[in-house]
C-alpha cells in the first residue's frame, strides 16, 4: 500500500501541535483543507487515525506510529534541503582518489584530514594500489583522478598529467649512517651497500633501478623488498640498509632517525601531479582539494 508521504508529514505535526488548527497554522495550511488531508490517508487506510472526545481528536495508536514515519520524512526533507543549499555553495560532493602507497601517506592523509574537517558534508574515499592498478580504477571509474608521479601517465592510455610538485627521488639511510660522512657519494660507495627495495611493480623500484644503471652501479646487493612504506622507514632507520625514497612526499617521516643521502641524478627527476582521464573533468570539490596541496 502505497501512502502519500506529504500526509504522513502533516500527522506527525498534528501529533506535535497537539491540534489540528495549530498544526495546519503551522504548515501554511487552513484547518479544513488539514482534515481533508486526514480523511484521505484514513480512507486510503481503510483504519481510523484518531479517537474522538468531543470537539477534541486524539491520536491512536495507528495515529502515533505513522506520525513517527511521518516525523522521518520531515527531517529527511530538512536534511536535504540543507544539502542542496551547501551544494549551491559548493560546499557539499564527493571526492575519490587514487594514489600510490607512498604518496598516500602523511602527504596525503594529512591533506585529506584537513579538507574533511573544512568540508565535513563531502564524502572521501582514497584507494591505494600498484601503476596497474590505479590505470584500472581510473578506466572503470573507480577514481575520479590518481595523484601521483608522471611516468604512470601514459597519453596512449587517453591520461592527462597536470603537475603539482617535483617529488623528486633520493637516496634514504639511517642518521649516522657511515654514507652519511662522505663529501662525494660515488657509484662505488652505492653498489658496496646493502639495499632495501620497493616491490617489483612500483613506479619507483623501476626509477630506481634505472637511475643506479645510469649513475654506474652495476648491481645492486638487495636483501629485503617490501611496499610497505612503514616498513621501510623502520627497517632503514634501525639498520645500515639503504633504499629510495620522493623526497616531498617523505619529508614528514625523516625527524631525527632519517636522512636523505647527497647524491642525486637526472633519472631521479619525479613530477607529482593529477592523473585523470583525458574527456573527464574536476568538480568544485577537486578543485578545492587539489588547493590544499600546492
């Protein structure tokens, strides 16, 4: 049985008024026209709402059930109204964002954290995951857009790249590290230590490599592999391995365990920015968002 719920609205405020002349004065409406309104729902009913005592109309125990339903819808409405008029402010949306591991970290859940306190009505959602990954949620429409460095961007794919910041790579190791004393760090020194590497389908494993290959390391001795970013802040910070790490995006984890190395190569050069679909478009809330990081 289907209800007309503007009804249903007006008995909770029958209900709540206590009569029906305040509550149709309430709701803009005459007395009479209020009672019609009554009449309908209880002939749509087939069942009474209200018990008569003389001039007075009491709810009943159908009455006050359905005036709770009908207490729902009005605050369902208010809600929603309160809704589209922050969204006419744009104050209101939703925001899905892809990332890779390492740039969803602190860099990115501390800008995410702001934004929400700032735009409590917007929903968030951050995904994580490999380059094959973040290409697919994109190709679905999985994410509105993918923050992260330019090489995942390929045109042939039908990506755009809009860049942000130069996060560009760097050579981490403990503070005391025996590296750490050097003036020049040579090819030789890196291919003489032991390293901690990022998983084999990162971005930055790849970059890596071929930055140490241009830079003349031969080979590199890895003896762990992880894309755990915790892990490999922890491990390196307590042990004499090295591994790479964007230095941007790292910068909020170093305090006083870590240290990036003075050596740098052109390879190691890593533009951050906003991966989308060629034909897609932001909205205010990206718009928004994207501000908080530059």
């Amino acid at each position: 049985m289907k209800l007309d719920p503007k009804h249903l609205a007006q008995l909770s405020v029958i209900v709540e008024t206590g009569s029906f002349q305040a509550a149709a004065d309430r709701l803009g409406l005459t007395q009479p026209a209020l009672s019609r309104n009554m009449k309908a729902l209880e002939v749509r009913l087939g069942a009474t709402l209200f018990n008569r005592d003389g001039r007075k109309s009491i709810p009943n125990a159908l009455g006050l059930r359905l005036s709770r339903n009908g207490q729902a819808i009005r605050l369902a409405e208010e809600q929603a109204s309160v809704l589209a008029d922050q969204s006419a402010k744009g104050a209101v949306g939703e925001l899905r964002i892809g990332a890779p591991p390492i740039v969803a970290g602190r860099f990115l859940s501390t800008s995410i954290a702001r934004f929400i306190r700032e735009n409590p009505n917007c929903v968030v959602e951050m995904r994580t995951g490999l380059v094959h990954e973040l290409r697919t949620m994109l190709e679905q429409g999985q994410v509105d857009f993918v923050l992260g460095p330019q090489s995942l961007a390929d045109p042939s794919d039908g990506l755009d790249f809009e860049p942000l910041i130069d996060d560009r790579v760097g050579i981490l190791c403990r503070t005391g590290h025996p590296l750490t004393a050097r003036k020049n760090v040579m090819a030789s020194d890196l291919e003489a230590q032991v390293w901690l590497a990022h998983s084999r389908g990162s971005l930055l494993r790849q970059q890596t490599e071929a930055a140490m290959t241009a830079s003349g390391v031969k080979s590199m001795h890895i003896v762990c592999e992880t894309d755990s970013i915790r892990s490999v802040l922890e491990i390196v910070g307590d042990t004499d391995l090295i591994t790479t790490m964007p230095r941007a995006t790292t910068a909020s984890y170093l305090e006083d365990k870590l240290v990036f190395l003075d050596f740098d190569h052109p390879r190691f050069h890593r533009p951050l920015g906003v991966i989308r679909q060629t034909k897609s478009s932001s909205n205010p809330m990206e718009v928004r968002f994207l501000s908080t990081l530059v």
